[in-house]
C-alpha cells in the first residue's frame, strides 16, 4: 500500500497522531525534573514544578473538552492544545527565573495532558463508526513512548539535562504536524441539536448510564498507580535492584501494555466495559500487594506484565464505558473529566500518600495502593451488576 493511501485511512491518521505525541510525553513524563534540575531549581521547586502540572491539568482539560464538545469539528481543539504545547515549550529555551519556569510547568502540563482525552474521545468515536480497531493506533503511541523514554535517556547521558527540552520540542513539532493531517471530525447537525441544554442538561446527562461510578471505578484504579509512577524506581533501588534492571522493568509494563492494546478484542471478547474495569482493579490488588513484599527480581518481571490489565483494561474500559453511554456531544467532556479525577485529583492525592507510605515502609508502600485499587474495583462491579 502506498503511503499516500495508507494516511488516507482514519485508523492510520490516528496511529500517526498517537505516535507522534508519545514520542514526545515518553521524554517529558520522565524526565522534566531532570531539566529543571539543570535549570537549577531545588528538590522542593522541582516538586512544586510537578503539582502545578497537575494542577494545571485539572483546571484546563475540561475547559477544552467543553470547547471540543460544541465545534463543529473535533480536530480543531486537538490543534489548538498541540499548538500551545509547542509554543510553551519554546519559552522554555530562553527561561531561568524560577518563578517563570513554575508558571510554565502549570502551562506545559495543561496544554500536554489536556491533549489526551480530546484525542481519546475522538478516536474511540471515529473507531466504532469507521469500524476501525481503536488499540492499535493507542498500542503504537505506547511504543513510541518507549522509544521516547529509552531515546531521550540515552540523549541525556550524552550531552546533559538540556538534551531534555531538546527531545520534548521535537516531539511537539511532530504533534502539531500530526494534528493537521487528523480527520476533522464534524458533527452532525442534528447530533448537535440532539444534546443541547434546551433538551437535557448538561449535568443530567452526564450523571446518567452509571457514569458516576465509572468515573469513581476509573479514578481509584488509575490514581492507585501513584506509587509506581514516583516511587517504584526509589524501591527497588533501595531493595538492591540494579538501575539497568529498573528501566528494563518500566520496559516491560509498557510492552505488556502495548499487546494488551493490540489483542484485547479477541483477549476479552464479550466483556462488557464494565467487566474490564472490574478485572483492572482486581489484578491491581493483586499486584500492589505482590510488590510489597519485595519480590526477588526475577518474579519482578512477570508481576508488571499485570501492568496490562492494572492500567490497560481499566483504561480501556472506561473508554469505552464512555463512548457507549455519553452523548456523542459530551463524548470530550466525560474523558477530561476521567482525565481530571484519574491523573489529577485522585492521582495527586496518591502520590502524596506515597510519600508518607515510601518514608515509612518503603516497598511496603505499595500495599497501600491496594485500598483505592480495591474501592474502584466495587465500584466496577456495581456496574456489572447493574447490568
């Protein structure tokens, strides 16, 4: 097939977009810290620097879901925020005060983050219309982030920190690219007219089809990963895992993450969106426990295959849990305000527990991941009982 017709296809213009930003979130989600270390910002800067991205995607993202939701084309929010990520990440080249990188660290993380559930939604959308497979295209951005995280360590250890900025700007360039050649997703008129305020509100809507406890399900198994996000590499260290290893091990969650991605419609055929939620949070109880007991490494390396159904089916099953019960029209708003509760609030909270969890009982920190873990995991199953 020839390239001109292989990018005329939806599902491939979607690989490419997904592509194109995981290669650069790969370099970014790691491995900001490391450039604002070299920027000179201390440990509790660095760490503020962290929150105000949080922040900044909690407070932004609905924002433009809200936009996305009433264009007439979907594609032009998605173009708006990878507009702004490159712009933003330009200023940082010439930064050095601390107080405009912090503002810059809430700005980078709104306009990065506020990108996910935009392209989400309308991928999810476009996939159960144009019949195309949606865990392909989001399997390939998994693997471009791997690309991304190995590619920018390696750049790192050769020429510095800066080497950093260097990576995430070309990554935003080839996103804003990207985003250009996405289908432009118009919404039909009487789709439109469907979902206004005059007919339904807004909120109504939205609290309808068993949402709530998705969201609740989603935020609790997604946010529970916050000791894994910012401490599992501290843990392992500390439990005598070498540096090679932790990579090769952060490696492999996300390879299973990627054939999980790639095979699930045959993996879990006839699985509703609930039961795939269901089965995220019971196999991420299982695992956080399994890691607390500072497992040899040679049993590490199984244990975050599990990464596949922790993040992967739960993930999955909220979008489609969403694409199913959401109005077309509200399709953005749900996934921004997953994204708000899962990687902001929820997530946040997580992660500051894990602080408190790590200085205590060090590996066995991840055992508290099992609470939330366990809570959306009911949450999931009330929705399966529901029906």
């Amino acid at each position: 097939m020839s390239p001109a017709r292989l990018f005329a296809r939806t599902d491939s213009r979607f690989a490419l977009f997904y592509g194109a930003f995981y290669f650069g979130f790969g370099a970014y989600l790691p491995y900001m810290p490391v450039w604002y270390a070299e920027r000179g910002l201390s440990p509790e800067l660095i760490g503020l620097a962290a929150a105000a991205g949080m922040i900044g995607r909690v407070l932004i993202a609905p924002l433009g879901a809200f936009w996305s939701d009433r264009a007439t084309r979907r594609r032009d929010a998605i173009l708006a925020f990878s507009a702004a990520c490159l712009l933003v990440f330009l200023l940082h080249v010439p930064a050095t005060d601390p107080v405009f990188i912090l503002v810059l660290a809430g700005l980078s993380g709104a306009a990065v983050t506020g990108i996910v559930p935009l392209v989400d939604a309308f991928a999810m959308g476009s996939a159960r219309r144009d019949g195309f497979a949606f865990g392909i295209p989001r399997a390939i951005g998994s693997g471009l982030f791997i690309v991304g995280n190995l590619g920018a360590g390696a750049l790192i250890s050769w020429l510095g920190g800066e080497a950093v900025l260097g990576w995430v700007l070309a990554g935003a360039v080839l996103t804003f690219a990207a985003a250009a050649l996405l289908p432009e997703g118009r919404i039909a008129e009487a789709a439109r007219e469907a979902s206004e305020p005059s007919e339904a509100p807004r909120l109504t809507l939205l609290l309808a089809g068993g949402l709530p406890l998705a969201f609740a399900a989603s935020a609790l198994i997604q946010g529970a990963h916050g000791f894994y996000y910012a401490f599992s590499a501290l843990a392992w260290r500390a439990d005598g895992v070498p540096a090679w290893a932790i990579g090769l091990l952060w490696s492999t969650g996300v390879g299973a993450e990627i054939i999980f991605f790639a095979v699930w419609s045959r993996l879990l055929r006839g699985w509703s969106a609930a039961s795939m939620m269901a089965l995220g949070g019971a196999v991420a109880v299982v695992r956080w426990i399994a890691l607390s007991l500072s497992p040899p490494l040679w049993l590490l390396f199984p244990l975050q295959t599990l990464h596949a159904f922790s993040f992967a089916a739960s993930y999955l099953g909220f979008l489609r849990f969403a694409s199913e019960r959401a109005p077309e029209r509200l399709a953005a708003t749900a996934q921004a305000i997953n994204s708000a509760l899962s990687g902001g609030l929820v997530l946040a909270g997580a992660t500051f527990a894990s602080g408190v969890a790590f200085a205590a009982f060090g590996s066995g920190g991840f055992a508290i991941m099992a609470i939330p873990a366990g809570l959306g995991m009911i949450c999931a199953l009330l929705l399966v009982r529901r029906g």
